[in-house]
C-alpha cells in the first residue's frame, strides 16, 4: 500500500535510510547527515512523501517536488528509496508509477532525475523501462563507496500524452 | 572590479534582477518574486555571491554553491547576471573566468550549470568558448517569454588540469 509518509514513517524507515546514504552508491546526500536534516530534505522541503508500507513495515519511499521554479516549474523531479531487504519485489516500480500518477494530479508536465549514478544499473534499467530517456551525462559526478569517480546521467519523461 | 557582494550591492541590483526574472528568458525563478527572496536564493543559501562593481554601479552578479551534496559536493553551481545595459562589455566574462578560480580556491572539481536555455544563445556561445561542453538537453525544460516552450541545457567543465 503507498500512502503520505508521516513523521513516525520517517522514523520507521530511517534505518533504511541511513544505511543508503552511508554506502554512497546512489544518493548525493551527505552520507553522515542526521534524521532531522534528512527528514527535513525527504518531507519537508519536498511538495509531498509517500510510503509504501506492508502492514507496519516501511519498505519503501518517495518525495516529489519541482524541479525548477518560474518559468521550469512544469518539471518536477522525485527520489526513490526502497529497503535492502524489499528489492527486486517491484516496490521501486510501483512507487515510480505512482509518482508519475501523482506528477500528473499535481499539475506536473515532465518527470527529470537530476543524478542518476551510472553504475546504479539496476535503477538506470528501471527507470528506462517505465519511459525515462537519459538525457545527459554528467562526467565524474559521483564519489561512488567502492568505485572511485563514476558520471551520473539525467533521466527525462515527458508525462502528458 | 570584482568583490563579495553586500547586502546594498544587491539592493542597488535589484531592478536589474527583477528586469530579468520578469523576462523570463534565463532563469528557473519565480518571475514575481521578492528582493528579499531573491536575495535568499543569490546570496544567502549559496557559499558566496560576488559583484561586478564600476565606482558606486553594480553591473553583474554571480552566485557560488555546491550543486550537489555528499557524494557530489565536488562539483560546483553558478548563476551569473549582467545589468543589460552593460552588455557586451566582458562583464558576464570576467565574472565567469573569477568564478572558476573562486570554486578552485574553495576545493571544487568541477563546475555545471543546470538549465542553460537553449535560446539564450550568447551565454552558450560564451560558456563553450570559456571551456564548458553541452553535457545534456532536457526537452522543453523552459517556458520562454516569447518563444514558449524551449530546451534547456546542462554545461559542465571539469575544472583540475
């Protein structure tokens, strides 16, 4: 089930969350920012954050905002988490189908991911999958945890038909 | 003269600014907004800002940030703007070579700009002849004043030799 996430969701998944941004494999996060900092750049900065929960289980997450302001703020631009222990059961799909469903209710002409690190195979894979296009790509973008210097790509859909 | 800019500076450079952001043919701000939130965005939130000054005439600004966190605070972000009657005259030049020595200076690799509209075809022109590449175009990124719907692109040089 994929809901708003609240505070307590946050806090739930925060584990996930933490253990993400530590490995430096994905997220232009800093790897030691606090539950606070990230709580506040996955929920409260962002227009909304939805959860897709098992029962009590936060085992996956979103936000979604605009990418731009002015004159680029038909674009908007979403983050997807989902635990270690969750993947390959489709909760990265069904959240990214749901935000471009929620992209659409919110006024939203285009979906752009900013950095998607390259060596994220499995997201470059999916996201192409469900329509994204790389657009761009940003040479020696990402210090990747085991990797050394890896680009990242900008990836683009264009929501209405 | 290039210096740190002042809150006065930035005061003295709003009609400018604003002529600017109302045009909306360069950059993603909210055309309507305030001196005071445009000197959040220019001055405050980014790591400096800096003035092209002639006597007591402020005729350009630039602003320098981190375009990305953790894993890709390597990289830098900068927005500049002329005054348009000082046009021409190697301001937005000068700004851009002092830029790119300031983000040396404060440990940066690289520098990237984001949402360069494709119509904007002498900062382009200007931007590749100082060493950046066109590294994506993002399709109908900008709704442009007078031409509607144009691409945008991200720029990038890589700063270390």
């Amino acid at each position: 089930m994929i809901r708003e996430m609240t505070k307590l969701d946050f806090e739930a998944f925060w584990p996930c969350f933490e253990s993400v941004i530590k490995a430096q494999e994905s997220y232009t996060f800093d790897p030691n920012m606090s539950l606070e900092m990230a709580y506040k750049l996955w929920c409260e900065m962002p227009l909304k954050a939805f959860v897709w929960v098992d029962g009590e289980q936060v085992l996956g997450s979103y936000y979604i905002k605009p990418n731009g302001m002015g004159p680029s703020d038909h674009i908007c631009n979403c983050g997807y988490m989902v635990d270690v222990d969750a993947r390959g059961k489709g909760v990265a799909r069904q959240l990214c189908e749901h935000s471009q469903q929620i992209a659409i209710e919110l006024g939203f002409q285009a979906m752009q991911f900013n950095a998607v690190v390259s060596s994220n195979e499995i997201a470059v894979k999916l996201w192409k999958k469900l329509g994204f296009k790389i657009v761009g790509t940003i040479p020696l973008a990402y210090r990747h945890g085991k990797l050394g210097y890896v680009d990242s790509y900008v990836m683009y859909k264009w929501l209405l038909t």
